[in-house]
C-alpha cells in the first residue's frame, strides 16, 4: 500500500471544502437551528404560560395582583375547620368562606360572573380524598396560582387529618413526607426517573449524531471523488500522487471537517439551552428566576451525573475513537462507490446499498443498547463492522459495557477498518480511472479477487 502524497490531498480537500460557500452557510444554519432548538427546550414552560394567556407575574402567590379575593371552600368530609383555612390565608388578604353541600350549584353558578375567585371542594370516595378547584369564567385566576391554592389546601388538610387523630405537628409532618422508590442492579448506584430517560435518550443521540456525520460527509468523500473523475481533474491529480493517497487524504479532510462541525453542533445547543433557563424562568416568576434556573440546572445535572459517574477518561478516549474508526470505515466505503462511477447522475443509484448498511447498522445498535443487559444481539452489535461504531459509543456512555469488553470491540472495529482499507488498496487503482458502465458490488469483489 503506497499512500505517498496523502497530505497534499488532505491540504487540499480541507482548505478547498472550508473556503466552499455551501459549507459556510450550511455551517451557519446548522448553529442557528441547533442554538435555536436549545433555546426552546428551555423556553418552553414560559411559552406554554403565555399561550394559555397566563401572566408571568401571577404565578408568585406573594403577588396579592394576581391572587384570587375569596376561596369558597366545600369540604364534605368534615375533616377540617374552615378556621384552619381563615387562619392561612388572612395573611393575604384573602376571605375564606365555607360553603355547604346543598349550595354548591349556587355558588358555581356565581363563579360564572364573579371575578377573582375560586371553589374548592373537598370530597372523600372509596379509592381516597379528592380536591378540586373551579376557576371563574372570566380568567382573573391564573391556573398557576389555582394550584398554588390547591397545594395550599391540600397541606392544610393533610395536617387537620392527621390531627383528628391525636397526632402532633411533628407527627403529621413525618407521615406525611414522600416515600419515592427506586431500583437499580445490585453494586450500582440508583437513578431516578429522569436519568432512566437520560439513560434511553443517550444511545438515540449518539447513534444519530453518527449516522449524520456518515452520511453528510461519507457522501461528500464520494461525491468528490465521483467530480474530480468525471471532470478529468483525477488524471491530474495521479500524475503526483498515488491512487490510494487519494481516498485517504480525503477521508481524513472530511473526518476533521465533521468532528468540527459536530463540536459546534453541542457547543451551539448546550449554550441554547442554557441561556434559555434563566429567560424561561424570569418570564414565569422574575424574583424566583435565579433559584428556579438553578434547581433545573441541578436535577439536569445530577441526572447526566448519575448516567456518566463510572465513566473514566479511558471510556472517553475510546467513545472518541470508535466515532473516528466508524466514520473511517464508511468514508472508505464511501470512497470506494465514488470511484466506481464514471459519471455523477449514477452516484445516487450507487450510495444507494450505502445507506440501507448504515440504517442497518444504526437500528441494529440502537434497539440493544436501550434494552440493557448481556443479549446476544448487543454482544454482536458490538462487534459486527456494521453497527459497531453506532453500538460501541451508545454502550460505554449508558454502562451497557464494561471497559473490557469496550476495549475488545474497539479492536475488533480497528481490524476491519484495516482489512477494509487493505481490501481497497487492493482495488482502488484499478477503478480510480475507469470508464464505463457503473461497477457493481460483485464486479468490484471480482476485481479484488483477480488482483
């Protein structure tokens, strides 16, 4: 294998593609989406509040504007006092009223024409104690501040019943506290649901953002190829360096340009995202901005944190390196189509078996990896050529292997790329400068066998 003058294709291929216009405004696009999807991940509790024709500044039930002035409360369960209730709310200044049973029909037809006001019943069935909460007609309560007032109630009702009972403040505090259960294999450190979703999210991420650099670029390496053959440029090219130094320079060129863009990509969306948590948040509630963009930011933190606590600087390298080998492998695949056309409207119909392996090989990783656990289909996952570079990330970064088995794969995935490159060495200067029909897969293997 001789690639003499590989780094002159590879100058050459990257200057050329970063001074392209088409990559600089695909570039440009690409932030502004991404940056923008960010954004309204974290825009979307205050989008929602304003589309329901909620005001921001109702939700702070510190904020008498935007409190309701009565509160008929119907508890049919004779459990609480309505001084309980009076003794809270006078606080701010809102009037408490009880309302029997026999007069609920009269009060919810006031609440039709009566403003800033609500009714909250209290019922008691067979499967436990209900509390609802009826809003006026008019929208003078905000739904925000109505289940501000419902969760009021509801303490204040989970307190009195415990108190029928003989039991003190203290009491009612302990019984009343959450119980949240949680289940992890044994030796690992529990997650909660939210990282449970970060689990499954990370594998999907991971798999798509490779099968976009495979098939963004992959296909730019044999779109190049296929030009520079059908413009005649490629005689020139061969006059000053050899065939196979061709493909590898503008694999490598493409490789890079990719990690690039991808580093963009997260770059642009963790900056959306986290300049949207504090705009989110001062749109809702400003004089609860800071804490609440906080608490966010804490349980999105703690839940990555307990996705990625086993994961070393070894598990990083090779996720990295397994992204390099698997675009490598298809690059060269890639390479391989572009120099089997003679001309560019039969590239399509060529990358065609192109893209049906990579859907292959990324549906075939993905589907195992959420699954969790020794299958088979993971372990082969693992080490098919195919569907390696999709599975080997997805698996170290959600713990579905462990390093060892990790570091196997990664070898076994450098091994077919070797083969594979060996394998177009064999071929590649004997298609580089046909002319002709499109070659077929079984008429390349054929030319591979002869050589």
């Amino acid at each position: 294998m001789n690639a003499y003058g590989w780094k002159n294709v590879f100058s050459f291929t990257f200057v050329n593609f970063l001074k392209s216009k088409s990559f600089k405004v695909s570039t440009v696009l690409i932030v502004v989406i991404i940056f923008a999807m960010g954004l309204c991940m974290g825009l979307i509790p205050a989008l929602t509040s304003l589309f329901s024709g909620n005001s921001g500044n109702n939700v702070d039930f510190g904020n008498a504007d935007g409190l309701p002035q009565k509160v008929y409360i119907s508890d049919s369960t004779g459990i609480t006092a309505i001084s309980s209730y009076e003794q809270f709310f006078s606080a701010f200044n809102i009037n408490i009223e009880s309302v029997d049973a026999d007069k609920l029909n009269e009060v919810t037809e006031r609440l039709k024409t009566e403003s800033r006001a609500l009714l909250v019943t209290i019922t008691e069935e067979e499967s436990g104690y209900y509390i609802h909460t009826s809003l006026p007609a008019d929208n003078s309560v905000s739904q925000d501040t109505a289940s501000e007032v419902s969760m009021i109630i509801q303490n204040i009702f989970v307190t009195d019943r415990y108190a029928s009972f003989g039991l003190s403040a203290e009491q009612a505090l302990i019984l009343s506290k959450e119980i949240t259960a949680t289940q992890s294999i044994v030796g690992e450190q529990p997650r909660d649901h939210f990282a449970g979703l970060v689990k499954q999210i990370v594998p999907m991420v991971s798999s798509v953002a490779l099968f976009i650099l495979i098939f963004s670029y992959g296909s730019s390496v044999a779109q190049s190829i296929a030009m520079e053959k059908s413009s005649k440029i490629m005689e020139l090219l061969l006059t000053s360096v050899r065939p196979l130094a061709i493909i590898i320079g503008k694999v490598i060129a493409m490789g890079t340009i990719a990690i690039f863009q991808f580093i963009l990509m997260i770059v642009s969306a963790v900056l959306g995202f986290v300049i949207s948590i504090p705009i989110s948040q001062s749109m809702i509630n400003p004089e609860k901005a800071s804490q609440a963009g906080i608490s966010i930011t804490d349980q999105l933190s703690n839940a990555v944190g307990q996705v990625f606590s086993d994961l070393s600087p070894l598990h990083i390298i090779v996720v990295i390196v397994s992204f390099i080998l698997g675009f490598a492998f298809y690059a060269l695949i890639a390479g391989l189509i572009g120099a089997s056309v003679s001309r560019m409207e039969d590239l399509n119909a060529a990358m065609q078996p192109y893209s049906i392996i990579g859907v292959l090989g990324m549906y075939l990783a993905y589907f195992p990896a959420i699954a969790g656990g020794d299958n088979a289909l993971l372990v082969f996952s693992m080490y098919f050529p195919l569907s390696s570079p999709f599975s080997l990330p997805a698996g170290i970064l959600t713990g579905s292997i462990d390093l060892l088995q990790a570091l196997l794969a990664l070898l076994a995935l450098a091994l077919f790329t070797v083969l594979l490159l060996i394998l177009v060495a064999r071929i590649y200067e004997q298609i580089i400068l046909y002319s002709g029909n499109r070659l077929k897969i079984k008429d390349i293997i054929g030319l591979a066998k002869n050589k």
